[in-house]
C-alpha cells in the first residue's frame, strides 16, 4: 500500500480535527505573529553601527568577521545548555567549535547565542533542589529567549538533551518561530548495569538489605560516562518526540557521543540549518514545521513506546508556545488507539541502546505511518512529509548517508510490529472524578495492578512516606496520598524516591497504590500512581482533604479516581496549609513568584501559556 493509499486511523482523523478547530484563534495569531516577524527580517543588516560592531568585536580577524560585517550571508545562533556535571549535555562543550567549523564550509557563521541552565533531576531526586526542576523548564525558555532576542541570526540550533532542557528550548524556539530551527542531541552513554539490576539493588536498599556502598556501585555501573542515561525516562522520550516533529536529522537522536557518525551527523545538522535559514536556499521555518498534526505525531509516538508521564505536562505546554490547545483528553483518547510497540526499562528490561538496535525510531515511524497512525504528509526540517524519518543514518567511506531502517525488529522483546504489538493501546490514561484529574502511566501494570481500592494513608512528603516504611508502619493494602506537591505548593517535585518503597510493598503482596498532586516522572514504574492530579490541594483540590482511613478508589479502566466521602463531610474539614519548608534554601526564594503563577497541571503546570 502506498502512501497516498494509506487511510488515517479515524480516531487520529478526529482528535486532529478537534485540535485544530479548538486552536484555531490562538493558532491563527501565533501564525502571524511569525509572519511578520519573517517579514522584517533579522536585525544585522538595519543595525546602527556601533550595535553592529558589538555583534562581531569578538570574532575571529578575517574572513568570519567580514562575513559578519556585510551581513549577506546566514548567521546560525547556538544556544547550549552545556555543562561538564551532567552526562548528557558534556558532550556538548567541543559542538560550537564543530558548528562554525561546518558553517564555514558552506560559507557561513555561527556564533554563541547563549547557554541555559540544566539541572539534572538525577542528582537532585529527593532533594530541595528539585523543587525548581520543573520550573526550570521555563527558565530555559527564557534564558533561550534572551540570548535570541539580540536578533542578528537567521536560523537557530538547540543543544539540548535532558528532561525540562528540550521542552523549555523548544518553547524557545516556538516563540521564534520564523527562524529555521534544529535539534541536535548527543546522544545516550553506552550501556552499563541492567537496569533490572539496578532497580532490584536500590528496592534491596530500601528493605535495609544492600549497604550504602553496594548501592552507590550499582548506580555508579549504571551512570557511568558521558551520554544520556539509558532508560526511557523523559531525556530519551525528548528525543523520540523531537525525530517525530521532524525536529533532528533522521535518526540522529541515539547514536552514541563521541562517534563518527555523531560527528557527521552534527555538521549536516548545521549545514541543514544554513539550508533552511531565511538566507537559505530551503528556508523553513519552526512554525512551518510544528503544526497541529506534528504534535498529534508526537503525541503517538510517546504513546507508541510507553513514554515519560511528564510529557502529560510538557507537549501540552510545548504544544500552547505554538499557538496549539492540547489536553490530557486528547491524550488519552489517542492512548486508546495506540498500540505499543517498544518494551524499554522502566515499561522491560531492555534499555534505549538495545531500542535503537532493534530498529530504533524509523522502524517505529514506519510502523506506524502505515498503520494509519501517523500523518505523513507533514513539513520536516528534511523536507516535506514524515516518510524521511524512516530512514536511518550510516558511514559510507566516511561519507554521511541514509538508508531505510530495518523492515523487521532485530529484537521482538524489545520493538514490534503494529500488526503483533506488546498492548493493543498506549501507555497512558485519563482518571477522573470527585477528586479531579490524574493521568496514570499503564504500560508497567500488570493487569491486576490496574484497579485499587483501600484506605488512604497521608503524607505531606516523600520523606514521611519513607520515614513510615522504615519504621514498619506501611502494612495491609493501602493508597498512599502525598499531597501538596503541586506547582504552586513546592514546584511539583519527582516524587522517584516513592518507586522503589512502593514497589517492595507491591512484591511482599501487598494492594498499593498512589495519588498525588505531583509529579513521578518517565521513571514510573509497577505501581499505580495517579500523578499530577488537578485541582492541587494548594487550589483547593479535594485531595488535601483526604485524612487517614478514607477509602480511595483509583480505577484506570473505568478511568476512575474518587474518594468515598460524602461532599458535605469534605467541605467541613481544615483547608490545606502547604509545608513551609519549601519556600526558602536552595535558591528557592527566588522564585516564589513563578510558584504563585503557576497553571495548573492540566496546562502544562508552567507560568506562560498564550493559548
């Protein structure tokens, strides 16, 4: 069947349809916000003297600084959310030498835009800081804006790989949509300890079984050099996101740091840039790539491989920078027709080297464009129509080319067919009810494991949850509620820390489950955690009513999330205080007025949104 031929899923057909007519205002101004910024140009060749001479003092004498002065040719800003702590973004330090390098060969600049701050949930898990993670997210957007804002750059790249990194970098580049835009990843360290190993070491550790020093090998096996952590959490789900938008170079997002195809892959990511600039002979813009169906694209390759619960607030708050009003509806309404087709860690054993192995991301979108499931007929920064992201990128002689991806999984464990796939729907579910909204990752669940109903336990933190654990306190079946850890209570933490108690409870037979205004991230894992529930309890949301003994029901089935308790009874108990503790240390007095503007979850839990 050929493409033309293949027909839309007509649940894709739909949602698409509703999207767009729900967008269509706010789209309409985003679009012509970028037109006319398009239509006015960059600033370098209108500006005054002594602003142009600032723009090109520090390059290098010579050719780069005469290229700059006559302003004739593409100039591509870099904005790098490089640091030598964080795995995923060291590589990045020796890429701005690599892109001017590769822009001259074309006859072109590249200079430094700026750097945005990257935090690494991973070292802050558990910890004060990551009361600023999420938050974060829109620094980067903002930090990325300023850079820009210089306006004296026709085209634009992102380095940037990590959780809140690519989404604030994308908002970014949504609000400079006129400019030609790419993403260029790093890509993920080589594989180290199992990440099965590793999850039994740290569940070990919380039952008082493995030392300290055992467990910090173990993570030290796991983490181990420079790329992307290898699991599936929201790092590797940016990256999948990012191919299907037509955002990287076909299948540039997992190939190793460091490599010569990395290399390769890196210049032509500039010279693509050069291409699409306003001066280019290809010129593209962002908003031309990013569209309503780019994110329905997104959103179902997300589902497609069990991807990171944070992108239930990322894509929507990504999706609203480009004018684009995505809900958690839409969501799980495309979640019903997805099939899953990957199985990597946390949703199997596998991690995301032995993903690309398998087939990688072209298999995949090859699957599902001809599934009906994916709209081909989209502009990407490699030309129109999503069919290029299918192929694959390889070395012949030294020379970068591209080839179809493999037509069969390598690894069935790992990659599947649309016609034989791990589950005939996604991985992820709409919850609602008397306590509001939740999304609840499924694609870990066993099928027993779906529905829970049994008496609250509350907790105010994490920590007191362990504190309980550690201290025998946890028996029988019970919903842990742990509350106000909304964005506007303490910025809405990963709560990572609850995984590996919860889930001893789970393997002693114990019926657990979880709900909570906060976040538990792509590495949510085999118990039932209703996350980001919305109303917070700071907004008044019923969960900060909840006290011990309340029975709960959390039903991702029947999409159902109440407490069994009479209204009347829940409106005359104590209105929620927050923990003080989260208003200062840390830095995060600082930012006390983003916490008091936060959205909602459901909006993407950030402080800008024009839609």
């Amino acid at each position: 069947m050929t493409s033309s031929t293949i027909p839309l899923h007509p649940v894709l057909a739909e949602v698409t349809a509703r999207i767009t007519e729900a967008s269509r205002e706010s789209r309409a101004a985003y679009e012509a916000q970028m037109n006319e910024a398009a239509a006015s140009g960059t600033a370098r060749g209108r500006l005054s003297c002594g602003n142009q001479a600032h723009g090109f003092a520090a390059a290098d004498e010579g050719w780069e600084k005469l290229t700059l002065k006559l302003a004739e040719r593409p100039n591509i800003g870099i904005v790098t959310a490089y640091n030598d702590m964080l795995s995923a973004h060291q590589p990045y330090e020796t890429y701005p030498d690599q892109i001017k390098a590769a822009a001259r060969e074309v006859v072109a600049t590249a200079q430094v835009a700026g750097g945005v701050p990257a935090m690494c949930d991973g070292v802050t898990q558990g910890r004060g800081g990551m009361e600023l993670s999420l938050i974060s997210r829109d620094v980067v957007a903002m930090s990325a804006a300023i850079g820009l804002s210089h306006d004296v750059f026709d085209a634009a790249l992102y380095l940037g790989i990590c959780d809140k990194i690519v989404p604030g970098l994308f908002i970014a580049a949504a609000r400079f949509g006129h400019l030609g835009s790419l993403f260029v990843p790093s890509g993920p360290m080589a594989s180290g300890l199992p990440n099965p190993d590793k999850a039994k070491v740290r569940q070990r550790y919380a039952l008082g079984e493995a030392s300290r020093v055992e467990l910090l090998e173990a993570e030290a096996a796991s983490y181990h050099s420079p790329g992307t952590c290898t699991f599936y959490g929201t790092a590797n789900s940016n990256q999948m996101l990012m191919e299907a938008m037509g955002l990287h170079l076909p299948g540039a997002a997992f190939v190793a740091p460091n490599s010569p195809l990395r290399t390769a892959l890196t210049r032509a990511a500039t010279q693509r840039a050069v291409a699409i600039s306003a001066l280019g002979e290809d010129y593209t813009p962002f908003h031309a790539v990013v569209t309503v169906k780019s994110i329905v694209n997104a959103t179902v390759a997300l589902l497609a491989t069990g991807g990171s619960t944070n992108h239930t607030l990322h894509l929507v708050a990504m999706a609203a920078a480009a004018g684009i009003h995505l809900t958690w509806q839409d969501i799980a309404e495309l979640s019903g027709v997805t099939p899953l087709l990957a199985r990597i860690y946390p949703n199997g054993v596998a991690d995301i080297n032995h993903f690309q192995a398998a087939g990688g991301c072209g298999f995949l979108f090859r699957e599902l464009i001809e599934a009906g499931l994916l709209h081909e007929g989209v502009q990407t920064v490699n030309g129109f129509g999503l069919r290029r992201q299918t192929e694959e990128p390889w070395l012949d002689g030294g020379v970068l080319r591209w080839r179809p991806a493999a037509r069969e999984s390598l690894d069935l464990s790992v990659l599947r067919p649309a016609s034989d796939p791990f589950s005939p729907h996604g991985g992820m579910a709409l919850l609602s009810g008397n306590l509001g909204r939740a999304v609840l990752k499924t694609s870990a669940l066993k099928p027993q494991d779906h529905r829970v109903r049994a008496p609250a336990k509350v907790f105010a933190s994490q920590e007191a949850l362990q504190i309980a654990f550690e201290a025998g306190d946890l028996t029988g079946d019970f919903v842990a509620v742990v509350v106000g850890q909304g964005p506007r209570a303490n910025g809405m933490p990963e709560l990572h820390n609850l995984t590996p108690v919860l889930g001893a409870l789970l393997d002693r037979g114990q019926r657990v489950g979880l709900i909570t205004d906060g976040r538990m991230s792509g590495a949510s894992g085999k118990v039932a955690a209703a996350i980001h529930l919305t109303p917070e309890a700071l907004d008044g949301g019923v969960i900060g009513k909840i006290i011990d003994g309340d029975m709960v029901l959390l039903d991702a089935e029947q999409g159902l999330l109440q407490v069994e308790v009479a209204a009347d009874v829940l409106a005359a108990r104590p209105t929620f205080v927050p923990d003080a503790r989260s208003v200062h240390g840390l830095g995060r007095e600082l930012f006390a007025g983003f916490r008091a503007a936060a959205l909602p979850a459901d909006r993407g839990g950030g402080f800008f949104s024009p839609v």
